[in-house]
C-alpha cells in the first residue's frame, strides 16, 4: 500500500466520469463477506435474486431488523439455517456499532439482523468463487491425494501435497485476481443491489401492470438485456443516504485502515449537514458514479497484475528456520489491505506475537510439518493448504476458515469456525458459535482448547469471546458441494449432507504447552487455560497425568532430578526446539 492524501471529490450534480486511480482514491471490494460470509445452503440461492429479495423486502418491511423466526418463515429454511445466517451476517458486517455486532453470543438472535445488511448478505450468497488455476503437471502430482470419495472428481481442489509438489503460489487466484473478480461482480450487479435499495420518487410507485410486463419480458432477454432493464427501473427510484452507507458491507473506499465513508467520497452526499436529513439522489446517478469507479480500479488492478506477470519469476521457497521466517517467509501485511501472509513455512517452528503484527487478518497457507504460533488478537484468520502441521491461533473475534487441510491439529479461540474439504484433521476449540462443517471432509475430530498463553485472556477479551461459551461439540454440517464454487457437480450431489466430526476420545486429550519463547515475566495475566474443561476430559486429564508420573517415578532414570530440570526448561521456554515435545503431546491425541 502506498500513502496517499486521501482526494474527497468536491459536491457537483455530475460526478467526475474519470477518477484519479491513486491508491486512496480506489474503490475496493470488502473481501470478508466474500470469504467468511458465503452458507451452502441451497434455499439461499435464487434463480432470480433481484425479484425473490424485493418480495422479501416488502415481507419484512414492517419490522426495521428480523429475528430467526421471521426469516426462517419467509425463506422456509430451518431454525437452525436462519440461526446461521444471523450469526454469520454478525461475523462480517461492516459496521462495528451495529446492534447484532455488538450483541453478546446468546443474543444475537434477539437483536436481529438490519434488513438492508440482510437483502445484501442473501443477494452475495449468488457469488460464485474464483477458481484456483490446473496444475501444469497434474499427471506428476496425482497419486499423492487419496480419492477415497465418489465425488473428489468434482469437489477436490488441489490438495495439500500437491500445492506443496508446486511449491508456488501461482497455480492459486492472487489477492489481485480474486479482488477484480469480486470487483467485477459487483459491477455486473450494482443495477440489482441498488434496485433493492433504493425507493420509487413519491408520487410515482410502480405501476404494476407495466411491472409484469418487464418481468415477464426479463424471461426472454440475455444478460445484456436483463442489465438495461436494471438499469431502466432504477430511472424512477431515489436512494437516501443511510440506504447509500448500507453499500459499504460490499465496498470501502481508499486503503485499509485509512477508508473514507462512501457516503463521504460520494460527490452527492459529501459534506452533508450532519443537522439535516440528506436529500435522495437518483439512483441511476449512484449506480454511474460506482461503475466509474470500479472501472478505475479494475483497470488499475490489471496494470498491477500484468506488472507482476511480466516481471521475473519468484524462486522456489526454501525451508526456512524459525529466526529467519518473520522476514523470507512473509508478505508485507500492509500490501494486501491488512492481512498478514505466512506462506511456505516447511519443517520449521514459527511464532508471531501481537506486536509482530499490523493487520487484523492472518492468512496461513501451504505450510508442512510445522509447529505455528499466531499469539494475537484478530478478526479474521484463514489456514489453507496445510498439511501435517500443528498452527496455534490466538484468538479470532470475528471468524476462522479452514480449508484444503490434511492430517493438521488446530488449536484456536474464536467466536466461530469454519471447515471446508479436511482430512484427517484435528481441531481443539474454544468457540461462541456451532462448529462449521462445509464440504468433503473425512475423518475430522473436535476437542475442547487445550491451551493458554500469558496474554490470552486480555487478547479474548479485546476482540470480544466469551470464555463461559464454547459449543466445540455442537458441530453443523451443511451440504457436501460449494454451490459458490463454479464446479459443475454430477445430479443429485447437492443433496448429500457434509460429513460431520467425531469427538476426541477424552482418554487421547492432552493439554498443549505454548513455549515462553522470550523468557522473562509476561505482561499477561492468563495462567490456565480460561476454558472449562468438561467433567469426563477433566477426570481423563487428571489420569493420564498421574500415569504420566506413576510411569516416570517407576522407570530406570537415574538421575531424575535432570529431567525435571529439562521439563522445566521446556515449560520457560529455554529449550530452542518445541518439536519433540509438543510432538509427544499430540501424539496421544491422534
């Protein structure tokens, strides 16, 4: 990211029709509803979205927010999907004064979802995802991803093994990629958003007779012409300014952590009395002066991407040690809008402390037989194409996806997680909300957190986690296929259920131990783990811990006043490498 005076256009009639491309003044699409806010639930997606959401919309208009109850009626999906998508909307909403963000966990469904932010989040659930690229060698790397379901074919994107056979990013969508595709979808369905938005000039409600006729008349036209009729019904609507401000769960304006208000970059709101209500504008001029600006920043992000086509090709990454990983092995967090990259940590151990970071959001990508620590507060997290690798994740305020994993143990606090397409994975959680389970996942098992750091309380407490909830044994499997994958999927798959995950046998669960990696007393207060235990995997752990000591008293050590010594090495964290130890940890739980 480059620093930028941030340029607010001066309040004219007629917007600009060509503004300036500079970093603080492009517009960008908010990449967490795309990624941590898209539900297989097939109820969700509409063949025609624009029509099915203003009959919606009218439904629910008497009421200002809606509750699960109301939704589940109107959509007819269960208690438990319309739950869902509160808790969801909740997770990746824009506006962090917003009641249901706010709302303690218990509660969100009491304090309801805004209807705007929920005609959005249900118009987006038609996005459909980028996909990676083919692998340039398939052949070469096909025996190593077990196809031990039918639909693997069709629902298996590159497995972990063979990203790290690539050993490159660029058979994946980049962050430019994937933004200009999420950029280009909204402008394609910008004339439709607005439409539900916006409301007829009064004195001139929509004759229903002539609405009927373009309805009907829609049936017959191509996306072409489906997009002018769009267009030509927007002629007679206005949009008020806290209509226009609800955009921004789908767009920001100007770079992470110095955005600007749409409604102040907009030149027909810009400088409003804050004493008096803004006066509607047409909604044809909203929708021009977006689709200018996405067109600057998408011709903006293609001079990027040919750049970075054009230029030398990035070698292969090495194995790297834990002292050199902090600056071979991760991108510059401020390049991508406030996400950390850690990337390509092989055989390694790996810690990050709060301190390390400058962004909200960690992104952990094809890591292997490695042991990482993220020990920081955080909205969003992702982990993604790991394989055979232990990752430790502070605690997460909004949300966690994991995806494309194998044989990997994630130890994580967070107010919600989700799963997608793992294998032979292992999760230790401390969560708000039900467990997601997405997918083609097999052999998946869930534990209750295992762990603590000396900051953890205070990191929990800063993003908003409550300790006395952790529903890690309520997992919700929803459909086995994507629908937001653009994969072509044989009949009748989309019925079938996701596997769910077992429970971790309590007489396999073991705490974890976090090296104090920097000596010294921590400023933390935190000294066990803030979770409660269950009674049945509190009473394994008393056990197993005497058995550990019966054991220990009982062997042929000869100099037992040694050992101790060591484990307390470990336990400050004196000891340089936390493989082997953390390693005979896990083991009991595998």
């Amino acid at each position: 990211m480059t620093d930028s005076t941030e340029q607010t256009p001066t309040p004219t009639g007629d917007p600009d029709p060509t503004p300036s491309p500079t970093a603080g003044s492009l517009i960008h699409p908010r990449r967490e509803p795309f990624e941590h806010g898209l539900l297989p639930i097939p109820k969700l997606i509409f063949a025609d979205p624009t029509q099915s959401l203003a009959q919606l919309k009218q439904k629910l208009a008497s009421s200002p927010r809606v509750d699960s109850a109301a939704l589940a009626d109107s959509l007819q999906i269960s208690p438990d999907h319309a739950r869902l998508v509160l808790d969801t909307l909740s997770s990746v909403l824009h506006s962090e004064s917003d009641p249901i963000v706010k709302a303690p966990p218990g509660e969100i469904d009491a304090v309801g979802a805004d209807l705007y932010d929920l005609i959005l989040f249900l118009y987006i659930q038609s996005y459909k995802k980028l996909l990676p690229r083919s692998h340039k060698d398939s052949a070469a790397v096909a025996d190593v991803w077990p196809s031990t379901s039918a639909f693997d074919g069709y629902l298996s994107a590159l497995s972990p093994l063979q990203l790290v056979r690539s050993n490159s990013r660029r058979f994946m969508p980049s962050q430019a990629d994937e933004e200009a595709h999420q950029l280009s979808y909204l402008q394609k369905h910008m004339a439709n958003i607005l439409s539900l938005l916006s409301e007829p000039v009064e004195g001139e409600g929509e004759d229903s007779l002539m609405f009927g006729f373009w309805d009907a008349f829609l049936s017959f036209c191509d996306g072409c012409g489906k997009a002018l009729i769009c267009y030509f019904n927007l002629l007679s609507k206005v949009l008020t300014m806290e209509a226009f401000e609800h955009l921004g769960f789908l767009m920001q304006f100007g770079e992470r952590g110095f955005e600007v208000p749409l409604s102040q970059a907009a030149p027909f709101f810009a400088n409003s009395d804050p004493d008096m209500p803004a006066v509607p504008v047409p909604a044809t001029q909203v929708h021009d002066w977006i689709s200018q600006n996405i067109t600057s920043s998408l011709e903006h992000i293609t001079e990027k991407i040919s750049a970075k086509e054009n230029g030398p090709t990035s070698a292969p990454d090495q194995d790297v040690a834990m002292a050199d990983a902090c600056t071979s092995s991760v991108k510059n967090p401020l390049s991508s809008r406030g996400s950390c990259f850690i990337e390509g940590i092989s055989k390694s151990s790996y810690v990050k402390q709060a301190s390390d970071l400058k962004g909200s959001s960690v992104k952990v990508l094809n890591c292997h037989d490695s042991v990482i620590y993220i020990l920081a507060p955080l909205r969003y997290a992702t982990v993604y194409g790991c394989s055979d690798a232990t990752i430790v994740l502070g605690a997460v305020g909004k949300a966690v996806r994991i995806e494309h994993c194998e044989r990997v143990h994630v130890i994580t606090a967070a107010k919600r997680v989700c799963i997608a397409n793992c294998r032979e994975c292992l999760f230790f959680l401390g969560v708000n909300q039900r467990p997601l389970m997405v997918g083609d996942n097999h052999k998946l098992q869930v534990a209750p957190y295992n762990t603590f750091y000396s900051e953890l309380e205070e990191h929990m407490a800063e993003v908003g986690i409550d300790n006395t909830i952790n529903r890690w044994d309520e997992p919700l499997a929803l459909g086995v296929v994507d629908p937001h994958d653009s994969l072509s999927h044989p009949a009748g798959v989309s019925d079938v259920q996701a596997e769910t995950a077992a429970r971790l046998d309590p007489d396999q669960f073991t705490n974890f131990l976090i090296p104090n990696w920097f000596g010294g007393d921590s400023a933390g207060s935190t000294k066990e783990n803030p979770f409660p235990l269950p009674d049945v995997y509190m009473a394994s752990q008393q056990r197993n811990h005497q058995e550990i000591f019966d054991n220990f008293t009982a062997s042929k050590v000869t100099n037992i006043d040694d050992c101790l010594a060591s484990s307390r090495l470990v336990t400050e964290g004196k000891l340089p490498d936390d493989l082997c130890f953390n390693a005979m940890v896990l083991d009991r739980g595998s």
